[in-house]
C-alpha cells in the first residue's frame, strides 16, 4: 500500500518554479524538491550525483536563472527539468533520482 506524503500546495509553485522539502518516512529522511514545468510535476532527490551535496544555492531554488535548467550550486551542473539527465558539467551522463510524485489539484504529494 503506497503512502503519501503532503509536500505543499499546488499554488505555491510557479510555472517554472521549484520548491525543497525533507520529510521523514520510517525514520528515513528524504531531501528533495519538486518543479512545476509547462504545467508538469517532476521530483527527485536534494543531492547531485557528482558530490551527493544539495543542489539549491538558496532555499527552494533549484533552477538556473533563465528556469530552463535544474542547476547544482557546487559546481554549476545542468539538468533536464523533464528527466533529470545532466546535460553540463562533471556529472554529466548521470540523472538525478527521480521521485515519485502526484496531485489532487490543489495538493503535491510525495508517494512512498
């Protein structure tokens, strides 16, 4: 039986935009963010396959200032919004972990 988790309201997010989260779910913490892109939800886990440090350079940002890419802010690697391929820099070849995420309408979800 999956179980879902609460991340935020459809309506804090803009499109493009992106927000963080970290919840904890049988006493695992997941760190990871979601972006609202041309009206699509994509999630994946807060950590960049290069050094496994956080990507956001500020809190809840995590695309490159033109909202066309995911950007790391350690060493400015480049993802697909869509799929989390890195397209540029030292992880390039390697995606991001995506997660599994819904919503109602109104509320996002991260489903577990």
């Amino acid at each position: 039986m999956a179980t879902t988790i609460n991340i935020c309201k459809l309506d804090e997010l803009t499109d493009p935009g992106s927000r963080g989260f970290s919840v904890i779910s049988n006493g695992e913490t997941i760190d990871g963010f979601v972006i609202l892109n041309e009206g699509e939800i994509h999630g994946y886990k807060n950590n960049c396959p290069h050094t496994g440090s956080p990507l956001d350079w500020v809190e809840h940002q995590f695309l490159d200032l033109d909202t066309a890419f995911i950007q790391c802010a350690v060493h400015d690697a480049r993802f697909e919004i869509a799929n989390g391929l890195c397209v540029a820099g030292p992880c390039s070849g390697d995606s991001l972990q995506a997660l599994n995420i819904a919503h109602d309408g109104q509320v996002v979800y991260l489903v577990i």
